[in-house]
C-alpha cells in the first residue's frame, strides 16, 4: 500500500522549503521554481535585501561564484528551520549554523537538490520523509549525490560498479537510497536487483546508517529507472 508523504498533506499551506541563490544561479532557480513550486519559496540574496523567512522548516542556500556573504545570509535562517543546507560551485568555509554543505558543478547541484525535493513531492512507494532526510543530512558536515538513471534489463545491478567508483574515496558513514520511476514503468524491479545494491552495501567496511526509498514520477521515461544516493562523509580517504 502506497504511504503518504508528509509533505503532501501540506501543499496547500505556505511553501516548506527555502532556497536562496547567492550569485550566478538565476538559471538553476527559475528550473527548481518551475518543477518545484508548490512546495518551494525562493530568494536572490545579492548582499543588499532583507531577506524575508516565512515559516518554512528547511532552507537550502546555493552559491555559484564567488560570493563574501554567505555567512551574513545563513545567520538569517539558522535558528528558524530545521535543516539548513548549502549547495556550492567552489569550497567555501563551513559557515556557522548549517547543517551540511556540498560542492560539486551546477549540474551535480542540481541533481542533488532535486534527490532531495523529490522525496518531499513525489507520490512513493517506500516513503523518505522530511525526517528521514534530517536524519541523513542533520549535523553532517560535508555530503554528496550521485544521480544514476538506468534503463533495460537488471537496471540497480548494472548501476551497482557506477555507484562502487563513484563512493571509492569517500569515507561515508551515513547513505539515502531512493529509485525513482514512471508508475506504468516497463522494466520490473526484482528482488534479485535491490539485492545486488544490498550486498554492495554490506560490503563497506566502515558502519553505516542506511534510509531506502522507492518514488513515481510520471514525467520519468516509461522504461527508464533513476537510483539516487546521497552520503555524508567527514573527510576523503587518502
């Protein structure tokens, strides 16, 4: 039986999520505004206007270039959401009050920010809810997202030696896991599939805390399967 995603049953109410562009990200958050709407609000911070927090639970910052006032905005919601995350295109010092912070390309951004909404809007299977997501990214300091889609026959074990190289080097200690496919998906899940991802995860040597999921996505190719992961770490493994 289907689950209910906490977030729907407040999609009529005010937006649930923040997100804040600092820089050259007019691109990236008229896409996120446009697929996300419902349960976003968002905000060009340039250094100048107020800001403005409106209730919602997380907030998510995202920094293309280089900017000096991440620290100043991030003061704005630290207190006020339950999650605070900061997504940007170069390192930037870990500022005061966020929970979690990656860095990779405007894409990987994008990936990454979207593994995360899609939990909170889509229809699912195996439900991951705004507290699972906390659970994963609360107090985490630095996290990544790979973002697979696979298609054809055995589509998670084809995916499994993409996922290994992607996660050589990082020393994770906590994993999100969510498949996202079309509803009237052509390629069947098999148990031996989600198997296969299994096995890769027991073989990791350190612990890890693990959150699974299965969501639908009726924009999703019908024969298409996306794996999305996302994993905190502390430092890279030399």
């Amino acid at each position: 039986m289907e689950e209910k995603n906490i977030f729907n049953d407040h999609m009529t109410l005010h937006p649930l999520v923040k997100i804040i562009g600092l820089g050259n990200t007019s691109y990236i958050l008229n896409e996120l505004k446009s697929k996300y709407g419902r349960i976003i609000s968002i905000d060009k911070f340039d250094g100048n206007r107020v800001l403005s927090f409106n209730g919602e639970v997380m907030g998510i910052f995202i920094v293309d270039g280089y900017f000096n006032g991440l620290s100043e905005a991030v003061s704005v919601f630290a207190d006020k959401v339950q999650l605070l995350l900061v997504f940007s295109t170069q390192e930037v010092t870990f500022p005061k009050g966020v929970d979690s912070l990656m860095v990779g390309n405007t894409t990987e951004l994008y990936s990454g920010i979207r593994a995360i909404l899609d939990n909170l809007q889509l229809p699912n299977q195996i439900s991951i809810d705004f507290y699972d997501i906390c659970k994963i990214l609360r107090n985490s300091g630095k996290f990544n997202v790979l973002s697979i889609e696979q298609e054809g026959e055995s589509p998670i074990t084809t995916a499994v030696p993409k996922i290994d190289q992607w996660y050589k080097g990082m020393n994770g200690n906590k994993l999100l896991i969510n498949f996202v496919h079309n509803p009237n998906n052509e390629t069947q899940l098999m148990m031996d599939d989600f198997s296969s991802l299994s096995e890769w995860v027991e073989s990791l040597t350190q612990k890890i805390d693990i959150v699974w999921g299965i969501s639908f996505a009726d924009s999703m190719r019908r024969e298409s399967i996306r794996i999305d992961i996302i994993t905190t770490y502390n430092e890279l493994k030399s």
